[in-house]
C-alpha cells in the first residue's frame, strides 16, 4: 500500500498538468457548446435591471451609466430602446427609495411559519394605507441570527402602492416583456431586497429553470453512478461465477470417485473377456482348418456378436459348408452367395459367403 501511494505522490505532478492541459483544451474549444447550456439552466448574463424613476420612467442603474465597461455579470446596460432588449429576457425592476416605505416589525419568534399573515395583521393598524391598497414584503432583520434564543424576531417590511406596481406592469406587458419581477433594492443592484409582485412568465421561467437544474443534476449524478454500478455489477458478476465453477467442482469431485470405480471395472471387464475370448476363438479357427476342405481358401473372416462371416474361394461350396458343420462350436451354417458356377472337385474355384452362428465355450 505504502508502495503505490508513493507511486501516486511522484506521478501526481504529471497528472496535474495533463489535467490542466486537458481542461484549458476543453474551456477553449467546448466553451461555445458549454455556455449556452449555462445560460439555459442558470440564465447566466440575460437578467435586465431597471430602475424606475418616482414619474414612472424607466432608467439603467447609475453605476451602469457611468462604467458600461464594469458591468456585473447578471446585469445588461440599458439601450435607447429597452423595450427591444427586455423582449424574452427576464427583467428585474426596483421601485425608487421614495416609493418604499419601511418598517420595523417585531414578531413572536412562533410566528415565524405563518409570517406572512402575522405581518398582514400587523399592517392593519400601523400601515397608513388600507391593505387593499398596498403591496408589501417581509425579510428577518439580519441581527436576529446574533440574539440567540430569544423569543421575539424583527422584520423588515417594505410597503408601496398596489397602484404604483400595477402601471408599472401594464407598461411591461404592453412593452412586450412577459417575464418581470417588480421589487426594492436598497442597493440598486441584484438580487432584489424585496418583491412586490412577479409576473406569470417570471414563475414559469423559475419554474422551468428549476426543472432544467433538477434534470441536469440528475443526469450528472447518473452518469457518476454509471461506473461505480458497473464496476459493482462486474464484481458481483464475477463472484456469482466463481462461486457456481466452485460449485460445479465440488460436485463434479464428488463425481470422480464414481467415474474412477466405473473404469476400474469396465477394464476388469474388458481384460477379463479377453482372457476368456481368444482361447474360444482359436478353437473356431482350429476348427476352420481341421473341417475345411484343403481346397478351400479363406479371403475374410470375421466374428461379429457371436456370428462368424467368411468370404472365400472353393471349387464347391457347398462342400466346404457342409464340412464346417461337424463342428461343434458353429451352428445354423448358411451359404449366403456364391459367384460363379462350381462343377466339382477339379473346376476352378468361385467365390462364396458364408455364415454360422458361434457357440464359444471354454477349452478344458
């Protein structure tokens, strides 16, 4: 083990600088295909802010008027013509600070699930306007996460005008911007403090990237868990195999001693037939030639499961069958063919078959 983590530590600064090489390789040439999938999961650098103005007017932030150059990375500049660069871009607006009004509210820290509400009651006596008549948000002061346990919380709402929102929407929607997000920023920069009201296009773009993020994320961790799955599968795999070739052999050991006595006996066996076999048929062929015409001249002979075939010449035949069957170790001799015509003892000889049926018995 010692042995390949030092290995490792003296290969690691050659492995780092191919993956470097590698990676700097990809972000050159792969970043044209990489960046549009980042803007279309995350919206990268396609966020307009605006300010709008207490008259209603739209405007860039200061900071972007002044250094277009210096520009933050979710934030466009602002052209003459904005209604052209907000068209399918989600567009961020902060109200301006004198159509904010900000308060201070303590809560019970059991409120805290229900906010919303509590804050709603709240506004019912220390708002100046009617609640049918306001829009407003609600964010926990900062300090509160120092105070511990204590039981009262501190929020800070913000309140506008339901109207002042409402024209402000209408002038986007009749602009063509159908994804908007209408709120303060203390800061005149992004995110938004608070959010006073988000148009339909903005929830589905929300809705959409997190469906997009949810489905890249989950792509990702399967093409991780691809390998290890593999890698695990092939191992089980292989101690699946192992372990039926391991079965296989046990029973096939349990087997061997069976197969083993098998062949011991059947060599007995075998050995032991020819002992007895070939003294029985040297008697045939003893036979053969004391019975057998001394004109009689056999081709072919052949024992086959118990049945004696000969192929040979004779002048007659039937002479020579009719002498095998003084013998006593064949029976039912038959001449099978005969190719030729035989005239007698002095003719030439023909060729005939023959066959009998052998009795083998042992000699005494």
């Amino acid at each position: 083990m010692s042995r390949i983590l030092n290995q490792l530590h003296s290969e690691w600064p050659r492995v780092r600088m191919f993956v470097g090489v590698g990676l700097r390789w990809w972000w050159a040439e792969l970043s044209w295909l990489v960046a549009p999938l980042f803007r279309r999961f995350w919206h990268h650098a396609e966020n307009v802010f605006l300010i709008a103005n207490t008259d209603g007017k739209l405007s860039a932030p200061v900071s972007v008027q002044e250094d277009r150059l210096k520009q933050s990375e979710n934030i466009l500049s602002l052209p003459v013509n904005w209604q052209k660069r907000c068209a399918g871009r989600q567009t961020f607006i902060s109200l301006d600070a004198e159509q904010v009004m900000r308060l201070p509210i303590t809560l019970p820290r059991t409120a805290l699930p229900s906010m919303k509400k509590a804050i709603k009651y709240k506004l019912i006596t220390e708002s100046p306007l009617p609640l049918d008549q306001l829009c407003f948000d609600v964010r926990i002061m900062p300090q509160n996460h120092a105070r511990g346990k204590q039981h009262d919380v501190v929020t800070d709402v913000a309140i506008c005008r339901r109207s002042t929102v409402e024209a402000l929407n209408k002038m986007l929607e009749a602009a063509g911007v159908s994804a908007s997000v209408i709120g303060f920023s203390s800061d005149a920069k992004l995110p938004l403090d608070f959010t006073f009201l988000t148009s339909r296009g903005a929830r589905e773009v929300h809705a959409s990237l997190r469906i997009n993020r949810f489905l890249a994320i989950s792509a990702f961790l399967i093409c991780l868990s691809v390998f290890p799955a593999t890698y695990f599968s092939a191992r089980w795999l292989t101690a699946q195999t192992h372990s039926e070739i391991h079965a296989a052999r046990e029973s096939q050991d349990d087997l061997m001693p069976l197969y083993e006595q098998r062949a011991i006996i059947q060599s007995a066996h075998h050995e032991l037939a020819n002992y007895i076999a070939a003294p029985r048929l040297s008697n045939v062929l003893n036979d053969l030639a004391n019975y057998l015409p001394r004109t009689t001249w056999l081709h072919v002979v052949r024992y086959e499961n118990g049945t004696l075939k000969i192929v040979g010449y004779a002048p007659a035949p039937t002479v020579a069958a009719r002498s095998l069957e003084r013998s006593s170790l064949v029976t039912e001799v038959k001449l099978d063919t005969v190719i030729g015509t035989a005239e007698g003892q002095g003719s030439a000889p023909v060729q005939f078959e023959l066959s009998a049926l052998v009795q083998l018995r042992a000699s005494p």
